[in-house]
C-alpha cells in the first residue's frame, strides 16, 4: 500500500485530525493541499497552514497551504482549482474540517447553529462538488469524511440538537454520494473515531486537559484513514467505518500506543453506541 504521488484535498488539515491524516500520507510521498483558515497563529489553538505545511514536508511529502473557508463557494472552488493545477489532479477528497457546539436547543443562538450547519454539512457538500470533476478523472478516486454511522436514536440528537444535524448531514452526504457516483468508481465513505480523540476542539468544548488524558491521538484515525485510501475505489463505497475496527481487520492488535496516557481506559466518542462491538480486548468507557 502507498500513496505515493497521490494529491489529497483536506479541509481542516492545520491541526488535529486532519493534519494526522497529511502527515501519515506525506510519509508515503503524497501531495497535499491544506485547506484550513488558520492563517495567523491562533491565541489558543496550535497550527497555522503553514506550520503544516512544513511538516508535511519534513515528512517527506509536498505541501500547498491554502487559506479556505469551506462556508464560501468561490473560496472552496478556487483552492481546489488551484490544488489541481499545481499537482496534476486530485485523487482524494478529505471532509475533515467541522465546527463543533454542543449547547441545547434552547441555549444556542441562532448566529452559531448557522455556523456549524454551513461548516460541518455544507462545507461537506461543497467540497466534495468541487473536487468531483477532478476525481472522476482520477484511478482510485476516494472521498473520505470524518462523520458518524447513521444511526437514528432519539438519543444521539437529544440534548444537541443543532451539533447532531450537523454531523449526521455530513454523514447524509457520503450516503447520497456513495449512490450517485458508484458508476463513477469513486468511493465515498465515512470514518469515525471509537473513543475520544485528543484534539483541540475536544480540549476546549468537553473538558479540557482531565478530558484528554482519557482520550486516543489522532494518529489512530489517521492510520485507519490509510488503509481504506488504500483500497480500490470501485470495492469499497458506502461504508461508514469506526477506527480501530478497520484497524483491527487490517492485524493490529495492540492499540495502547494510541492512548494518550497509556493505562487509561478510553472514553467512547458521543455518536458510538456501547453496543458496536469492539476489537477483542479493547475497553472503552460509555458515559451516558
């Protein structure tokens, strides 16, 4: 497996998860377009696109920072415009970037709902759009986007109404993606994380640094994202995978490296219920 020469799009690739997912593809020598805001150095968040883009390209990849904001159609289309011409093409979409607010329905305001509904949904469906022309012309074509199973449980919206729209739309559109261009050999998919992932969002909007001792590193849903960018586009559409199942079926058996303090027992992420079974011998604690 490699993704060597390939050029992914990753939206929210300045931190986080989505910088893992460019770090773990530049090792193989891929090309990659960092599609974030960030530009300046945040007061409390760490990365800019272009403390990314060196990494990526100590990493042994190629790297284009590009300042995006998914809410805009004519920002979104240009940087993918761009990525294109500067690689030769894109292979795989990356819907990484998402906002996340977990306030009730009746706490959150307005301003805020239509933030993460334009970020998480349509920033999803913007992007895969425009990167569609360039990945039908692309041999193992693969959008990826980081959103939950569907699963419609009262439970998964009570209490967060507005985030939970946001995630299953996300999710929504690699369903209707998947359908629409199977005939197209491009594989659409979602990945999710089985517990917590250490991560700035989840640092500041769960519960800060206690939170992120109970938490995995990124660096597990970034190798899981790796095998399945690796996989024929025209076998595996459709999929709603959980991290460290597709790691599992892929022979990793010890999965303690990726705890963030190694001993703890993980807590389960806010869409996976504790009924998914998980890998043998791999404990996760359900705090609903």
């Amino acid at each position: 497996m490699s993704l060597s020469g390939k050029t992914l799009f990753i939206t929210g690739a300045s931190r986080g998860i989505g910088l893992a997912i460019a770090l773990r593809a530049a090792a193989d020598g891929a090309n990659v377009a960092i599609a974030a805001k960030t530009a300046e150095p945040h007061p409390k968040l760490p990365g800019t696109i272009y403390t990314a883009a060196r990494a990526i390209e100590e990493a042994g990849g190629r790297a284009l920072p590009l300042v995006v904001d998914v809410r805009e159609e004519a920002s979104v289309t240009a940087a993918v415009s761009r990525c294109a011409e500067t690689f030769g093409g894109i292979d795989i979409c990356i819907n990484n970037a998402s906002a996340i607010n977990l306030a009730s329905t009746a706490e959150i305001d307005m301003r805020r709902y239509d933030l993460i509904q334009q970020i998480n949904t349509r920033g999803t469906f913007v992007t895969s759009r425009a990167c569609l022309p360039y990945l039908q012309r692309a041999p193992n074509p693969h959008i990826l986007t980081l959103s939950p199973p569907l699963d419609l449980q009262p439970k998964w919206f009570a209490g967060h109404l507005a985030y939970s729209l946001s995630k299953y739309g996300m999710s929504l559109c690699t369903l209707g993606l998947a359908a629409e261009y199977r005939g197209h050999g491009i594989a659409c998919n979602a990945l999710w994380p089985r517990t917590t992932i250490a991560t700035a969002a989840v640092e500041f909007a769960l519960g800060g640094a206690q939170m992120l001792r109970r938490c995995r590193k990124p660096q597990i849903v970034a190798d899981a994202a790796y095998l399945i960018l690796n996989r024929p586009a025209r076998e595996c559409t459709g999929q709603f995978f959980i991290d460290d199942s597709v790691l599992y079926e892929a022979g990793v058996r010890d999965f303690a490296p990726y705890s963030v303090e190694p001993g703890t027992v993980p807590l389960g992420d806010l869409f996976i219920d504790a009924s998914v079974p998980a890998p043998p011998g791999v404990q996760v604690e359900y705090l609903r």
